[in-house]
C-alpha cells in the first residue's frame, strides 16, 4: 500500500461499521504515531460524515513527567485536526505484584468507557505489529485458540450495565512501516513515550528485541501471524457456537439462593475436552475471568473427584468455585460475609407498625413482612409473647415447617431446603418468647400458622441479609 493510500484505506472502513446518525466515534487518543495517524484519518472522514459526532480521548496516567506536555501536544493536534478532544486524569494503583502496564491498560479503558454509548464506536490504533506481539504473548502464557486468535478488527467491548458497543481497529491490517511512511509523508508531528525504551515491559521487549530480527529473517511474518490468529478465531467462533448450545442444558437455578449453577453429574457426562470448554464457558457467563489450563484442570479434578459429601471450595482471582448438593456455585469473594443481618430492633418495628394496622389494612405491607389473609403464614404474635429473632441455631434444634406432617432437626431440613452450608448462618430465626415460629424465606412452623381466613405474617424479604 503506497502512504498516500492509507487515508482513503481508513475512510473505506469507518464507511463499512454499522453506524446511525448521532453515532460518536471515539478514539482513544495518545499522540504516539499509530494512533496520530488515526486521527487524521478520522479527521478526514469526519469532512465527509457530518451526521456523525466525534471525539479524542487522552488518558493521562501520570507516570512520565512529560505526560503534561503529552496532553498539551494532543489539544493542539486535536484542533487542528478540528476534533474534539476530552484529557482525562487517572490515578494508577500500583503494588508489588501490580504489572503497571496491566493496570494502566484497566484505568485507560474505565476512563475512555465512561463517554460510550451503545450506538458509538472505540477505534483503537492497534496495527500488525502489535497483532503480532499479541500472539507472542499468548504463546508465552500458553494460552489456546482464543488467546491466539488475539485482537479482531471489529470485536464486541462491554459497557457494563449500559450494554455494548463495536470496538474497531481500522489499521490492524497495516504495517508500522506503513503507517511511519504515512506520518512522515503527512508531516505529522508525534510524541516518543520514553518508557517505549524499557525492555523490562513485555510488550516493549518483543518489540525492541525479537520482531526485528524475526522480520528480518522471514519479512512477512507479521502478516503471516495475523492469519493464524484469524484462523484461530473462526475456529474458536465455531467453540464458542457449540458450548451456547450445550451448556443452557447444564445450567438450572439454585433453590435457596435463585443463582445460576452447573449440574455436576451432567458435566460428568460429557468428554473430558468438553468438560473444561463447558466449565469455562459457564465461569464467563457469570462475568468472571478465565482460569488458566492448569488452574481449570485442577478444578475438574477437585470437583469431579469428590467424594458426594466433600466441601469443595476453590478460590480463582476474585471468584469463589463451591460444590453443594450436585452443583457448582460461583460467587464473588466474600459476598456472604458483608450481606447485612436483619436486626431484631428492626423486626420488632416492623411487626409493631403492621400489627397496629391489622385490623384496618388487611394487605399492607412493611418490608420485609406483608398482612395476608392466604397461604402459608404465621400467626400474629400475642400481647404477652415477646417476638426476637436469633441466628445459628444447633444442627439438633428439632423444628416442624408447615409442608412435613412430623418434625425434623435442623441440620436435615438444611439439606431438604437446600441451604448452601456458607449461608446458614445468615438465616434468621423468629421466636415468639422461647419458641420458634419461622424461619425467614423457608418455612413457617406448623403451630403458628394462622387458620382459616385469618390474617397472618407473609415474610417477603431475603431469606439472607
């Protein structure tokens, strides 16, 4: 491709995305030449596409003490190329297990997602060279098709509750060369980011040390490169098709907690390779990170080798693996233990202001209770009966719900109502004086339940918290 060919190159794909009128391209903006040459290409469409709105993201990250005169450089060429443009200033948090080129990555895209819609576009100046880093990455880390499929021209980006929006990279297909020869062609004056120098950076190391002499050796390896991992990623398109079809048929809602869970015994039927593809592909669906080869084998085998009654718990990043009654469930680290307790005080005030409305507002409800006159439900406490609500009783403790005909301990009805064990201790227990009456989301005992058509405590809160 000839320099001068790569605006019109540019122009072609922005042509090609799937936009409205109003929608925004954003480019995320670091006046380095890749993406300096994106936005003049961008400037340039922009003459043509007046029905589109457009914006420069610079994020400044704070860690060169250019980095001031970096976002002054990129206002200047932004109104020069009479593009809007946003400076936003984040604040890296940095320990001794912290990459900082992982966490300025995080921070870059929080700040550049925060102005996406989901009708607007991401373009990103990633180019072949840095596709090809990407694959040597994923080679490094020994990851499989996915991760070799690398970065795709146009790919699906997460906006969060907002939903999501296309993120396209119109120079993934060009060379640095090509894109060098276009700035210079163009006098397109650029910023160095020193810390490009440093080869303690993976990324820079590959960059400074190994594609130079690679390209030397085989010149098109970049491009090469590029069509194994789009090779990859239609294989693993294909993967992925076939787990969405398979894995909803493993998958039911837990009875306590209505989380989505995976039936262990009907993972165990399939074949081993399609054990970790479908337990990965549930680990995803629930918005956790992937474990890596070693660390999903070490799952299957903990979960699968199990003995029925075995508690298995597995921490993977911030994600808490737990097998209970035949299925998996995944939570997030340490959910259970910051779910805030009903207090007494507080259901006593509940209680007293509906039982002060009782006669009158038969179908009132004050959270977490509501006054019903049907179905399962306690009776109303007496003028001489003290009510208090305790927490973890004795697995001994011999209660009678209002659906078994005879009593049975506690630490059966667990398993009956399919308590997770992690739970049972935020379960809260209702006592009118010494005796138990309820217990909240799970039954009401037998003896108090009101009669006939009278009115009666429905509990409609959660069972938890």
């Amino acid at each position: 491709m000839a320099a001068m060919e790569l605006s019109a190159h540019i122009a072609r794909f922005l042509a090609s995305l799937p936009l409205q009128v109003g929608s925004k391209l954003v480019l995320a903006y670091s006046g380095g030449v890749d993406s300096e040459v994106l936005a003049y290409g961008l400037s340039e469409f922009a003459k043509h596409h007046p029905e589109l709105h457009y914006q420069l993201i610079y994020v400044h990250h704070g860690l060169s003490p250019n980095a001031d005169a970096w976002a002054e450089h990129c206002q200047t060429r932004a109104a020069n190329y009479g593009l809007p443009i946003t400076v936003e200033r984040v604040q890296l948090t940095l320990g001794p297990r912290v990459s900082v080129e992982a966490e300025a990555r995080k921070m870059r895209y929080q700040a550049i997602l925060q102005h996406l819609k989901p009708q607007d576009v991401l373009l990103t100046a990633h180019h072949e060279d840095d596709q090809l880093e990407t694959i040597l990455l994923a080679l490094k880390r020994g990851q499989g098709p996915k991760g070799l499929a690398a970065m795709g021209q146009i790919q699906m980006l997460s906006l969060g509750e907002k939903g999501a929006c296309l993120q396209a990279r119109p120079l993934l297909d060009i060379s640095r060369e090509q894109i060098e020869a276009f700035a210079q062609t163009q006098q397109l004056v650029h910023i160095e980011d020193e810390s490009n120098q440093d080869d303690k950076y993976d990324r820079n190391f590959l960059r400074l040390e190994i594609i130079p002499r690679l390209k030397a050796r085989w010149p098109s390896i970049a491009t090469t490169a590029s069509r194994s991992a789009q090779l990859c990623a239609e294989q693993q398109a294909i993967v992925d098709a076939e787990v969405s079809e398979r894995l909803p048929k493993l998958l039911t809602e837990a009875p306590f907690t209505q989380q989505t869970v995976l039936k262990l015994d009907a993972l165990s039927t399939q074949t081993s390779e399609w054990q970790g593809l479908l337990l990965r592909g549930f680990i995803e669906s629930q918005g956790f990170a992937l474990p890596s080869y070693v660390q999903l084998q070490q799952i299957l085998q903990q979960l699968m080798g199990a003995k029925e009654d075995a508690k298995v718990q597995l921490q993977i990043g911030d994600c808490l693996l737990r097998r209970f009654a035949g299925m998996l469930y995944l939570d997030t680290l340490n959910i259970a233990s910051t779910a805030p307790r009903i207090t007494a005080h507080e259901l006593h005030q509940d209680i007293l202001a509906l039982l002060t409305q009782a006669s009158t507002m038969v179908e009132d409800k004050i959270a977490p209770f509501t006054l019903a006159t049907m179905g399962p439900r306690l009776r109303l406490p007496k003028a001489d009966e003290v009510v208090s609500l305790r927490y973890q009783l004795p697995g001994q403790f011999r209660c009678q719900p209002h659906f078994r005909d005879k009593g049975r301990e506690l630490k059966k009805l667990w398993q009956e109502c399919a308590v997770p064990p992690w739970l049972r201790a935020e379960v809260g227990f209702l006592f009118y004086n010494e005796r138990l009456v309820m217990a909240l989301g799970l039954w009401v005992e037998k003896a108090f339940c009101a009669q006939g058509d009278d009115v009666g405590l429905k509990f409609d809160g959660q069972a938890i918290g």
